[in-house]
C-alpha cells in the first residue's frame, strides 16, 4: 500500500533537512536557519512553485512568510482562496547567502525533492513565481514554451501532462517584484484573475 501523501511529504522534508552534501546545508546550521520544503494542503489542487526561501522563511521555517508572502496571500484572498487551500513550496529548500539568485547545481541538487512532491500532491494547476520556477517546470515537463521569457509567458494558463495526467502551468511574476516596481503589482494582480477562472473551471 502506497504511503499516504502526508507521510510522503513528511519523508520528503526529512531528505532535506539530511540533506549535508548541501553547501547550503552548512549555512543553514551556520546562520540557525530552518530548510523550507513546502507547507500547505497535501490534496491542494494548486501548487506555487517559487525560486527560493529568504531570510525571513529560513529563520521561520515557512514559505513565503515575509513581505513577498504577504502580498501572495492577499493575492490568494482576491480570487478566493486560503493559504490553506493550495501547496505553496520552493525548488530550492534552503536559503542561498544574501539572498542570491540559485545556481544551476543548486537546482539540480535539490529538484528531486520538487519532484517527489509534485508525484505525492499531483496538482492540477502548477502556479511558478518567478523565472527560475517557470524555466525549471517548463523544462520538466518538456512543454512547447521552453525558452521563452517570462515577459512573454506570464498570465496565461499552459496546458502540459504529467505522468498523473494533464496539468495547467500559470507562470506568475515573483510577488517580490512588485516592491520594485509598482507596475508589477497592478500586472500580478491582472495574471492572479486567471486562477479564478480555472478554479471555477475544476
């Protein structure tokens, strides 16, 4: 009997606190942080995929708990929707030092974590912030759009299958842009409508 999904999350979160061939693993016990593998409803229908925890989700231990998660919550709250309702995790579960974008043996470490929790949720929507989310999902599951910019693919519902079944990808700006640029967040805010629809639509 297939173990259930909470106890295959649970083992998943295990791995990555283990996980000591992580230079970022040193950081972490280095800096007193937590690894951040991902909180949520195991049975969530969407799952937001973001890049990775800052420093504010490493000393909690949570995703997208600092400002950019305040704003994804509000976000949530404008088309319905609860933290609670959905899976919200990162590709990589530990804080990279000053807030630095991943590097590509950083993904490729920590990925198969991703995975498993992707095969022990199935998801039927995939919502990634940010351009590393959206590269490394639109790569994972050899979609069309591969290679495009996230300037050109953001708002609009991909359509891609999974070894589950078919699948609706939603690349999304990162939340924290918008801090940046205040037209960001009136754009985030626009791409956000989307998941209402497709909500509505399951």
């Amino acid at each position: 009997m297939a173990a259930s999904k909470t106890a295959q999350l649970r083992r998943i979160e295990k791995d990555v606190e283990e996980l000591v061939e992580s230079p970022l693993y040193r950081l972490r016990k280095k800096e007193g942080y937590h690894a951040v593998v991902g909180k949520g409803d195991p049975d969530a229908r969407i799952m937001f995929i973001g890049e990775a925890p800052g420093k504010q989700e490493a000393l909690r231990g949570g995703p997208f708990v600092g400002a950019a998660g305040h704003l994804l919550d509000a976000m949530l709250k404008s088309v319905g929707l609860q933290r609670d309702q959905v899976y919200i995790t990162n590709i990589i579960k530990d804080r990279p030092p000053e807030n630095r974008d991943p590097q590509r043996e950083e993904i490729k470490l920590y990925a198969p974590f991703l995975r498993r929790q992707i095969k022990a949720i199935q998801p039927a929507i995939i919502v990634t912030l940010g351009r590393f989310a959206m590269d490394f999902i639109l790569s994972e599951f050899d979609m069309p759009e591969k290679g495009r910019s996230i300037t050109e693919l953001h708002g609009k519902p991909l359509q891609a299958s999974a070894a589950y079944g078919p699948i609706t990808v939603v690349p999304l700006f990162h939340p924290a842009v918008a801090f940046y640029r205040r037209d960001q967040k009136e754009t985030l805010s626009s791409d956000f409508l989307i998941l209402k629809k497709l909500t509505k639509a399951g």
